[in-house]
C-alpha cells in the first residue's frame, strides 16, 4: 500500500512539475511577445511557481515515502529469516 502511495505521489508530482515548466515557457514567449498577453504575466507566473513549488514537494515526499518504505522492508524481511 504504501508502495502505490509514493507512487501516486511521485507521479502527481511529476505532472505537477511539467505543467509549471510549460507555464514557464508560455510565460516567456507572453514576455517576448507583449500585446494583451502581458496583462496575464502575474497571474501566469504565480501560477507556474504554485505549480513547481507544491509538485516538487509532493515529488520528493513520494521519493522519501518509498526510501523509508523499502528500508523497512528489507530490514523486517532480514529479521524473519534469520
């Protein structure tokens, strides 16, 4: 269970992160561009860090879940046989 937790987690945070990196890039042509779409840059830009901030953090708690999952594990796992 706690295996497909961090999954789900990593996975997640994984679509997390790229939607906020094309954010980013969108943000950088609506930059470039200027026009209307300048008009949206606060609203694009504090979404694109929203995203990457809550997707790296759900990332690296699914990454962390699944070292100390595996960690115990394998050490319950050594306990039984020996």
């Amino acid at each position: 269970m706690r295996s497909g937790f961090s999954a789900g987690l990593m996975g997640i945070g994984g679509i997390l992160l790229s939607f906020g990196a094309v954010i980013v890039v969108l943000a950088f042509f609506a930059r470039q561009a200027g026009g209307d779409t300048r008009l949206q840059l606060p609203a694009m830009t504090t979404v694109a860090l929203g995203s990457l901030v809550v997707g790296a953090v759900m990332f690296g708690a699914g990454f962390l879940l699944s070292r100390v999952g595996r960690n115990s594990n394998q050490s319950a796992g050594d306990r039984s046989t020996a």
